[in-house]
C-alpha cells in the first residue's frame, strides 16, 4: 500500500480507539479492551470464533480496571493453530493527567484453554512496581535448549529474560510470524493497523 492510498477500515479502526485511549479518563480502558479485540480478530484469533475481553473496574477511591478473559474471566483466547493466548492488564488512570497506565500486563501463549495450565509455551510480564528481584518486564520459556547450560535442578522456565516494554502488538507479531499461528487478514492490513495503534504504545512506554 502505497502512501497516497487511505488508510484501510481495520487500520482506521486501530488509529481511533488508540487515539480514544490517549484521551485518558475513565473510558480509557474501555477503548483499551476495544482496540485489543480488534487487532486480534484481525489475526490470531480462531476464525469461527468471536466475542470480547472481558473489563472489570475495582472499587476504592482510585478506580482500577481489569482486562482478563475472552468472554469470561481468564478463558485464554482460541487461536487459528489451536492453541491459546491468555491475556491480563491491570490498569489504571492517573489523578494529575487522568492518563491511563498499565500497572501490571502479562501475556502466555499456551496449549490448552485452562486458566492455570501448566502447559505453556512462552509468557512475558511487565509488573510497574516489582516486589521481588526479577526484572520489571520479562520472558519465560518453557521447553529445552540446545546445550546443557542451565544451573542444576533449575528448569528454563524458571529463568526471566530480561526485556524491554512489550507492546501487545509484538506478541501477535511474534506468534503469525515465528510461530506460523498466520492471520485471518492479508498481511498488509494487519500490518497496518499494527503501525496505527503501537507507535502511539512505544512513545508512552519510552517515556
């Protein structure tokens, strides 16, 4: 798509709920939870598959909002390869800039639908106020390597990789590209409205 062709639809859709989501306040997280069923509609989701992420708000004075299951509380996502992603955010809205930051977010790419399942294959964290001494945001794998090079009697998903912020985007990215989950739109379009909504991501998290 070249630069003098508009935007297509998906990706417009992508632009406005990011652009909704900057706005802050309290239907941030709304827009949130939007622009995340989205993008995975557009891609990994399970193609006769559909429905929403589930938002809950806490109580208290300082409101919370939680982003957890497809449908329902931590029911991971159905994907194309017939595995699952489980997603959970919790967010909330600043009292100076009512803007909306992510407190805590983790990701696991897993292969059954079992809230607790024991059978994942990778999860990244990002925890804004670390109580322990592992890296803030964070990969785990569980599988084996290649070379016997771990510390005795600890496995490889014991082990926290340290990363950067890691946009929901390059999660998707990652399982059509590396773990051949593939779309349910054309390259290009998912591509697109990837660009719409996690650069707006980067500079927040940069900041």
């Amino acid at each position: 798509m070249t630069s003098s062709q508009p935007p297509s639809s998906e990706a417009e859709k992508a632009r406005i709920c990011t652009q909704e989501c900057l706005k802050g306040g309290r239907d941030a997280p709304y827009h949130l939870s939007e622009l995340f069923g989205h993008l995975v509609r557009l891609t990994v989701l399970e193609p006769s598959n559909n429905g929403a992420f589930k938002i809950s708000q806490g109580g208290g004075s300082k409101p919370t909002y939680v982003i957890s299951g497809w449908n329902d509380d931590l029911i991971p996502v159905p994907l194309r390869d017939g595995n699952y992603l489980k997603c959970l955010l919790s967010l909330g809205v600043s009292d100076s800039r009512k803007r909306l930051y992510v407190a805590k977010a983790s990701y696991q790419y897993q292969m059954d639908a079992f809230a607790s399942s024991k059978n994942w294959i990778f999860r990244y964290d990002y925890i804004g106020e670390p109580k322990d001494i592992h890296p803030p945001s964070h990969l785990q794998l569980r599988g084996s390597l290649a070379e016997d090079v771990l510390p005795k009697i600890k496995p490889l998903e014991r082990i926290h990789f340290p990363t950067r912020r890691v946009s929901f985007e390059s999660i998707l990215r990652m399982l059509i590209v590396d773990f051949d989950v593939g779309a349910n739109a054309k390259e290009d379009i998912w591509r697109e409205a990837f660009a719409a909504s996690e650069e707006e991501f980067l500079k927040i998290a940069a900041g």
